[in-house]
C-alpha cells in the first residue's frame, strides 16, 4: 500500500468589509501613516464591526466557501481545526460554533491556541489526521478577531493588527504532493515579551483587571522583533536544509506578517528574491492565524501543481515554524 499524504485541494478566505485606514489610526492615536508604513509596511487593515459578529462567523465564511468551491456538502466534513487566540467564549470552542453554523453535522473539532504559528499548528495536526487514514475531509482555519483584544489607545500595538480568517481542505492522496515536511516549535519563557495577562485562569476577571487594561494585547515590540527575525529565518532555513532544497527550488515563500521588515530578513536568509514572496500585510495587517492562509487564498490563482511553498511564522508563546508543501492543484 501506498503512504497517504495531506494535500490542500481547496482554500477559502474571508476579510470584512470594514478598511481601517493609518488615516483614520492618525485620528484615533498619536502616529502617522508614514511611521506605519515604514516600520511596519501596513497601509489599512479589516475590522469586523456588527453586534455579536465574532471569529466563528468569519470561520463560518471560509467553511461554506471551501465547500462551495470543492463541491462538497458540510456534512462530508468529518473535523475542523480552528487555530485562534479569540475563540467567541473560553467554551465552547469555536470548531463547535462553524460546525453548527455551517451545518456540519458529522465532523467534530475543537480549538488550537498558538498565537501567530496557530495555523502551521494546526496544518500540522490535520495533516496527521489524513496521513493516519482515519479521515478524509479536514478543514484547518486559521481566524483571529484581533480588534476584540486590542486597546485602541496603545498606538504600539493598534496599528498592527486586523481582522481576518482563511483555511484549507485537507484531503488524502497517494500522489507525492501535499504537506512535505515541518519543523515546530515552543519557547514558553517568551510569554513576558507578548501576552494578554488577564481573563485566564492565572488572572480571572476583575474590576481591577479591567481598570489596568489587562485583557488587551501587552508587547514589547522591539524584543519580539528579535526573536522574530532570528527565529523565523532559522526555522525556514532548516527546513530547505533537510529536504535539500536550494533557493532555486522553492517557489513561494509564504510568511506570517507581522512586519515587513521581519517578512524580508526571512526573504533574504531563505536567499528568495522578492517577486517569489507572498506580501499582504499591506491591506490586511497582522491577523494573527489569518495570515497565512489569506496568503494563500490571494494568491491561490498564481500556484501550480507541484511548486514548493516554504511557510513560516513566528508568535506569541513565543511559538514558530516552518512547513514545507508540494501544491496538490492548478487553479
Ligand atoms: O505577530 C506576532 C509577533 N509580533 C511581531 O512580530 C511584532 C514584532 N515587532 C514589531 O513589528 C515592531 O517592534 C513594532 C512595529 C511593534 C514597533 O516598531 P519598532 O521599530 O520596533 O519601534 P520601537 O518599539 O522600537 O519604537 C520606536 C519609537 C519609540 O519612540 P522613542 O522611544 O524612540 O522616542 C516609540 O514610542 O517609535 C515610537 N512608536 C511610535 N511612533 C509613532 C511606537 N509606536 C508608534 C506609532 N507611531 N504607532
């Protein structure tokens, strides 16, 4: 019997409608559309407005069109991964809320939390699941309603992030395609660099948590910098090392944006040019477990069968990694 591999055969995106501009972020905190734009490389990002509108509804989106465009009904879905640092409630989770709002009766599925590397996470344990041949339909959505955790009085961390949510359909194959190769990791120790501290069960709720504007995104910008820089570069490297792949080889490099800067430093280790980057933090921001799918699904009409896609991200935890895929189809 052939191995089974994990090939992504469909990609689904959704970005609300609402542009928060740096023009309109000039008004709101003390910055600058040029500050932005230069330290960063954002220009707008989307922000999900409406009474009760949360991250399931966007993950809903991304489900429903995934099955639309596969020409698969919900209940052939049999699990939904949902990397996320917003769930809509600490429980039930928000793979509990897409099953039922897009009617996915027969699957179950649950939350991964890893902050910005949420979705290679959650990529990775889907994978497994195909590979295993205990499943044959597994949607991996990665959607984050940063706005419900920032405080849009902290012009350190406003301007970076957005709202936004993709995902993918993992099916199996015998073909020598699909998600190749990874490399995960964790670094707990880096939880005082980038944290929300209160609301867990470290720091429950209180009056005086919400007075210190301790259920809002807490970064030291520049430390994470750092880490970021160093650590993604690193982790992409080693995996082109061990699949020997040179930077002939890689098609795509797909990037967690964060900051373009930190987007090119990888570029440059990976020895990438510029025109075989995925860059849409210009309009997006940082959207946390969007990004990389939203890369995806931009740019889904460009990919063919068989190009090497080197992802990497690096966040909170601090977490980061890199996978390697073959692309399973031609648009
Ligand atoms: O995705 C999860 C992982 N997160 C990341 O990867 C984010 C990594 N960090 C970054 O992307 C950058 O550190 C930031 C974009 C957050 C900040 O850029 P920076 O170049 O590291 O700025 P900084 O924090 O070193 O601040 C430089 C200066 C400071 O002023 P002083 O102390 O030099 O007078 C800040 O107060 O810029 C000031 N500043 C701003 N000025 C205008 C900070 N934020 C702003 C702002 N507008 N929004």
């Amino acid at each position: 019997m052939s191995a089974i591999n994990a090939a992504i055969t469909c990609v689904g995106g959704y970005v609300p409608d609402y542009v928060m501009t740096n023009k309109e972020l000039e008004k709101i905190v003390d910055t600058t559309d040029e500050w932005i734009t230069t330290r960063t490389g954002i220009k707008e990002r989307r922000i999900l407005k409406g009474e009760g509108k949360a991250t399931s509804d966007m993950g809903a989106e991304v489900v429903k069109q995934i099955c639309e465009k596969r020409g698969i009904s919900p209940e052939e879905i049999d699990l939904i991964l949902v990397a996320t640092v917003t769930p809509d409630m600490p429980f039930p989770s928000t793979s509990n809320l897409i099953c039922d709002k897009v009617g996915a009766t027969n699957a179950w599925g649950y939350d991964l939390s890893a902050a910005c590397s949420g979705f290679l996470y959650a990529l990775v344990t889907g994978q497994r699941f195909i590979e295993s041949g205990a499943y044959k339909k597994v949607i991996v959505v990665g959607a984050d309603k940063m706005s419900s955790i920032i405080n849009y009085e902290d012009r350190t961390t406003c301007i970076i992030f957005g709202d936004g949510a993709g995902g993918v359909l993992l099916e199996p194959t015998e073909e020598n395609i699909g998600v190749m190769d990874s490399v995960l990791k964790s670094d707990g120790s880096g939880r005082e660099y980038l944290n929300i501290k209160a609301g867990g069960s470290y720091k429950p709720s209180s009056i005086e948590t919400i007075e210190n504007k301790e259920h809002f995104v807490y970064q030291e910008g520049r430390s994470v910098f750092k880490f970021a820089v160093t650590n993604m570069a690193d982790v992409a490297a080693e995996v082109m090392e061990r699949n020997n792949l040179s930077s002939e080889d890689v098609d795509w490099l797909v990037p967690h944006q964060a900051n373009l800067r930190i987007i090119d430093a990888t570029r440059e280790r990976a020895g990438l040019p510029e025109e075989k980057v995925m860059i849409n933090i210009q309009k997006y921001g940082n959207t946390t477990a969007g990004t990389l799918p939203l890369c995806l699904w931009d740019w889904e009409k460009k990919l063919k069968k068989g190009d090497n896609l080197l992802l990497a991200a690096f966040g909170g935890g601090f977490t980061w990694g890199s996978v390697y895929l073959k692309w399973a189809y031609n648009a």
